[in-house]
C-alpha cells in the first residue's frame, strides 16, 4: 500500500489509476472539511462555495489526469469580515493536501497529517510559526472568528 506523498513520487508501482484514485480522495477531503466548517460557524457567520481553483499537480500531467476543479469555501459574517479557504496543494512531504485560510491579516495551513486513503487527521498551522499546530476543531475557528 503506497501511504505518503513520497511514496506517491518514488514508488515505481503508482500508476494513472492510483493517481486519479487520490485526485477523488482528495475532492471529497476538502468537501467534508468544508462541511464540517460550515457546522462548526458561530452565529452570525455563514458559509458560501466559491470560485473553484483549477488542480493539475505535477504527478497528474505525468500520468495524463486532467485538471480538476476544486471548489473554495467562503465564510461571511454579518458585519462583513470575510474568510476565504482555498486548496493549495495535495502532493506535499508530510501531509496528504493542504488548504490555506486567510482571514484579518492572519494565513493559517489546514494540513491533513493522515495517510492516503485513512481517515483525515486536520491540523491547522500558523503560516507564521510552522512549527506549532492543533487539531482543527470548532474550539479553534470560533477562537480566529471572534
């Protein structure tokens, strides 16, 4: 079983159907994060798809999977403050995908620490202070909205 990103890369056994299988995986992570996000919104806060980004990761033209549109997640308040998630990366050393929210002045990366294929292990980390992270959780966006 190939479990890591670097696996992915220096294992001579990955093919076009591995790939794609982790291009699916990938789309469904980020949807189910999104809705747990979406629970997880403190009143006065509201979630909204937005403009897709395109994903076409070195690995996928190498076996010729076609680009793929992931969609982003935006987060309203009532008083106008606006985050904005947006899927940066599934091919990374030590995660399985990477999403990144900005929101007042602050950039945070939601890495999924699992291997491919298991159940999602998101953890949000400081842009600013790598080497510090905690589980995302509601305890923590509640804590970045207020």
């Amino acid at each position: 079983m190939i479990g890591t990103a670097l696996d992915d890369v220096t294992n001579e056994s990955v093919d076009a159907k591995h790939i794609q299988r982790r291009v699916d995986d990938w789309e469904e992570r980020v949807n189910n994060l999104y809705e747990k996000i979406s629970d997880w919104l403190p009143d006065g806060w509201q979630a909204r798809r937005g403009k897709p980004v395109v994903m076409h990761e070195e690995l996928m033209r190498k076996f010729g999977i076609s680009a793929k549109q992931i969609p982003t997640l935006k987060l309203f308040s009532q008083s106008g403050e606006l985050v904005k998630l947006e899927p940066r990366g599934l091919w990374l050393i030590g995660g399985n995908g990477r999403i990144d929210l900005k929101h007042a002045g602050q950039h945070f990366f939601i890495v999924d620490f699992a291997e491919n294929f298991e159940q999602p292990d998101w953890h949000v980390i400081r842009a600013e202070n790598r080497f510090e992270h905690e589980k995302a959780r509601e305890k923590w966006l509640t804590r970045i909205l207020r």
